[in-house]
C-alpha cells in the first residue's frame, strides 16, 4: 500500500490557503506544502490531530490509502514501510 495525501483537496473544498491553515494551526508552511503537494515521506501525529481538529475531519480524510500497482524502484521502500509483515 501506498499513502496519499488529500490535503489540496480538503483545502480546495474550504477555500482555504496553506498559509491560513499554518496559522492557524502553527504548523510550519514548509511542512505543510510539503503535504499538500504529496511529498511527504511521514507525518507528526501531533501535526495530524491538529489539521483533523482545524478542518473538522477525520486522518482518513486527509490520508488517502491505495494498493500498490508499481513495479518502479522509488516506491519499492513504500511497500517495505507500509505492508504487515507475515
């Protein structure tokens, strides 16, 4: 399995900024750019509770989970992270 994130989206449907939501949250920009772009290798529990709480979600609409259909060695590392050992 894969993670994606779904923060652009969530943003899109509230009209709201990545730099609104750094303020209020005090989640640094780059951290949350980062996120909103799908360029994150992992996510601060903490930072997590705090989007949930600021955009009235739930992690599993902010963190999207797919099945892994690749073959390319960059995302190789993800299954390794991401799939229960046997």
């Amino acid at each position: 399995m894969i993670v994606k994130s779904m923060l652009a989206i969530r943003l899109a449907e509230r009209k709201m900024k990545i730099s609104e939501l750094s303020r209020r949250s005090g989640v640094n920009r780059t951290t949350l750019t980062r996120m909103y772009n799908d360029q994150m290798d992992r996510v601060d529990l903490l930072i997590l509770a705090k989007l949930c709480n600021i955009l009235n979600c739930s992690v599993g609409d902010i963190l999207h989970f797919e099945k892994f259909n690749s073959t390319r060695p960059s995302e190789i590392s993800a299954i390794a992270v991401l799939d229960p050992i046997p």
